[in-house]
C-alpha cells in the first residue's frame, strides 16, 4: 500500500489548515455581517462561538481525518458503514464550492491586476463591477488563470506544493493585512467605525446575531467540508490536535478581526458613518471598497493601497481554493487509485466546467433563475445554507452517539499528547452543535424564502 503524503510537522499543517479557514469570508463576508449585526456585539459572540463550537467540531473533523487516514468519502465508511452516504455527502460540498468560488477568485485576481495596472480610476466607477462580470469571455479567463495557479500549487503535492505556498502566502497575508489596518485606523474621523466595531453594544444583541455567527464560523473554519478531515489524514501522529486547531483558530479570527478594522472605518469615513454602506455583500468588496481607494489622496497613493489589498485578497482566496481542490483531488486519489496529477487534471477540467454557470450566469444565462435565485447565488445557498449544516450535525450524531466521542478523543491523546478541552468537546458534540446546527439550517432555509429576516 502507497504511504500517504503528510506534512512535515505542525508548522506546515498549521499554516496550511489556517491558510483553508482564512478566506474570502474573512476578507469581506466578516466585515459586512459584523455592521449587520451590530458590530463589537457580534465580534463578542462571534469569538464565543469559535473557541467552543468551532473548537470542538474542528478537533472532530482532525481526528476523523488522522484516524482513518482517508479523505472524507472514505473516512465515515471505515468509522460506520452505514454512515457511508454521508462521506458522498460531505465529498458533494467542496465539489460544488470550488467553482464559483474559483469564479470570484477571477474578479479577485481582475481587480489586483487592474489596480496594478493603474486602472483603478476606472475600477472604482459605477458602472465597472457590473459591467466586467456581466461579459461572457473576460470573466471566464479570470477564471482560467486563478484556476491554473490553484492546479499548479496543488499538482505540486502535499509538501512541496500546498505546505510551501502556505509558508509563502500566509505570512505575507498577514503583514499586508496589519499594514493596510494601520492605514485605515489613522484616517480622519475612522475612530468612530473603530468604536463601533470593537466596542460591543448589548442593546444590539439578537437570536439573529447568533445565528449570523454561527454561520460565519462554518464559512470561515473550513468545517462541513471535508477539508480538516483531508488534512487530518495528511497529519503525523506525534502533532498535537488540541495545540493545532488553537493556533488555527486564532490565525483565523485574527485575520478576520483585522479584516474589519481594514475595511470598517475606510468605508465609515467614506460614507460619512454611514452603516448600510457597510451591508452590500460582494459589492462591499468590488464597489464599495474601490471607491474608498480611489479616494485616498489620488493619483498612486490610493492605487497601491488598492493593489495591496487585492493582492491580500487574492493570496486568501487562493489558500481556500487550494484547500477546496485538494479535498476533491484526494477524494479522487481514494476513490479511484489514480495517480496524483491524472487526479489534478481530471478535478480542473471538472471545475471549469461547474463554474461556467456561476461565471456565465452574470451574463447571458442571467435570465436562467433556480429558485429565484442566479446560479452563482443558488450553488452558495445550497452548499452553505443547507448541506454543510447537515454535514455537521449527521457528523455530531455519529460522533457522538453511534462511534462515541471516546474514539476521537483517543485519536487526540495519541502519542501521550494532553486533551484538555475533552469535557468541552464531549458537550458540544453530542448536546449543544446539534441543537444549534438545526437552528442555523431552519432559519437559513426561511430567509432564504423571505418567511423571515436574518
């Protein structure tokens, strides 16, 4: 039997699994929902969740992964054959996530190269977001390049290619993040949107405001997609769980946590402290934020504060995208013993296929709705809103009732590493996740249909 690939020790897994959870939600998703929902109140709740909830079904999903030493599809099956179907289950979201979100990694990649390029006056017009996207071959090409730079890094392999990219990108990640922060907090009148962002409110608190973050961290975290279970299973038995997913954590919500102070006070001195200005979804990023570069003193000064910012941007997506495409890479490796690069081949040509939709559906097939929804929209409601909540909490049942939590912890504990977090573990996994992961999905499902607002 081939011995599978693994990374060199806790540092690579580390910088690889937080570079998978720090993505394009940190980037814009965190910020506009943090205004949404209250700010510091939510930031609060938000960091509650992480070191509980998060905490506990990241170390499941790990140790599944190191247990088995399978990818997700295999990785139930060998726990409890009649949990086979939730291994499909979980192989179908990084399947249906990789390509439309490979197509906003092409606006990404658009938008750094037209800000490079001393384009960003033009960048930041109305008209310009809408207009680039709604074309049919221009997006499909941006598409193209992020994708080839993610087949590459992952063609490279566990170690060469995914751990060494990580090294190189998520460092880099940080320092421009703190750079462009700094920046943004020193602007005339941005101590306002810094208050309002870390100075929680009680009076803003909601069930709405849980729920937003709860959703945000399975976004976030990489959890319910067979990501941590496929890094899991590229994990060495002497690194510890417990010590890894604390680390992953606080790389993960520090990125968000200065993602907002970057993003909060620009678009607070912008629109005059304006908070809806800070509720536009994608927009924020590849409308709202252009603006605020472009008027950063003009000329270059603005132009590469935006650069640099897209550039960030761009390294977050990518460390997601890589994570997405090796998790569906090493499904097909499991699945089908094919070697690696007819593994890679096979996953690209199919994920540029999936995408076309996403990426045509700005366009010409505008008019083409499931369930009133444009397809880029409907493939992130589908696999966010509905399957990844199902993952997580048919993965608490067999957890924690069918498998017991015992067999986990162990995994945890292996080569005499301390589990301290074990009682916490044991009462999210089989009382709490579930009661919560029900909430999220039913109210996920009605705003979705507008019979509520979230």
């Amino acid at each position: 039997m081939k011995e599978r690939s693994s990374f060199s020790g806790r540092l690579g897994f580390v910088l690889a699994a937080a570079g998978s959870a720090v993505g394009l939600g940190n980037i814009w998703r965190f910020p506009y929902l943090a205004a949404k929902y209250g700010g510091g109140i939510f930031l609060l709740v938000y960091v509650v969740l992480v070191v509980t909830f998060g905490f506990s079904l990241m170390v499941a999903e790990i140790a599944l992964g190191r247990n088995t030493r399978l990818s997700a599809i295999g990785a139930y099956k060998k726990l409890n054959k009649k949990f086979g179907f939730l291994g499909i289950l979980t192989a179908l979201v990084p399947i249906i996530i990789l390509p439309y979100y490979s197509v906003i990694g092409g606006w990404v990649t658009k938008y750094f190269v037209a800000f490079l390029s001393g384009h960003h006056m033009e960048a930041s017009s109305d008209d310009y977001f809408g207009g680039f996207i709604g074309q049919t071959f221009e997006p499909v090409l941006w598409l193209a390049i992020f994708g080839v730079i993610t087949f590459v890094i992952v063609l490279c392999g566990v170690k060469r290619g995914i751990e060494t990219a990580n090294k190189f990108m998520m460092p880099i990640l940080i320092v421009l993040c703190v750079a462009v922060c700094v920046y943004s907090c020193t602007l005339p009148g941005a101590l306002e949107g810094v208050k309002f962002y870390l100075i929680p409110d009680f009076s803003r608190f909601s069930i709405n405001t849980v729920l937003g973050a709860m959703g945000q961290m399975f976004y976030s975290m990489s959890l319910a997609m067979g990501i941590m279970i496929t890094y899991g299973s590229y994990m060495k038995k002497e690194t510890s769980i417990e010590k890894s997913v604390s680390q992953i954590e606080i790389f993960d919500t520090g990125v968000a946590l200065l993602a907002g102070l970057m993003i909060v006070p620009a678009v607070f001195v912008f629109s005059g402290g304006d908070q809806s200005a800070m509720q536009s979804g994608p927009g924020l990023m590849f409308q709202t934020l252009p603006k605020v570069f472009d008027s950063m003193g003009g000329g270059q000064f603005g132009q590469i504060v935006g650069a640099l910012f897209f550039l960030l941007v761009l390294f977050a997506a990518l460390t997601s995208a890589i994570s997405l495409m090796e998790t569906v890479v090493s499904i097909v490796i499991d699945k089908f013993h094919v070697k690696r690069v007819a593994a890679c081949i096979i996953v690209f040509i199919g994920m540029m296929l999936l995408a076309l939709p996403s990426s045509l559906g700005n366009g010409v097939w505008s008019h083409i709705q499931i369930l009133g929804m444009d397809f880029l929209t409907f493939f992130d409601f589908i696999s966010n809103s509905v399957m990844m909540p199902v993952v997580a909490f048919l993965t608490c049942i067999l957890v924690g009732y069918v498998i017991r939590p015992d067999t986990l912890i162990e995994e945890a504990q292996a080569e005499g590493a301390p589990f301290g977090g074990k009682g916490l573990f044991v009462f999210v996994i089989k009382y709490l996740a579930p009661v919560c992961i029900v909430a999220i999905l039913i109210s996920s499902v009605l705003s979705a249909f507008g019979v509520i607002s979230i």
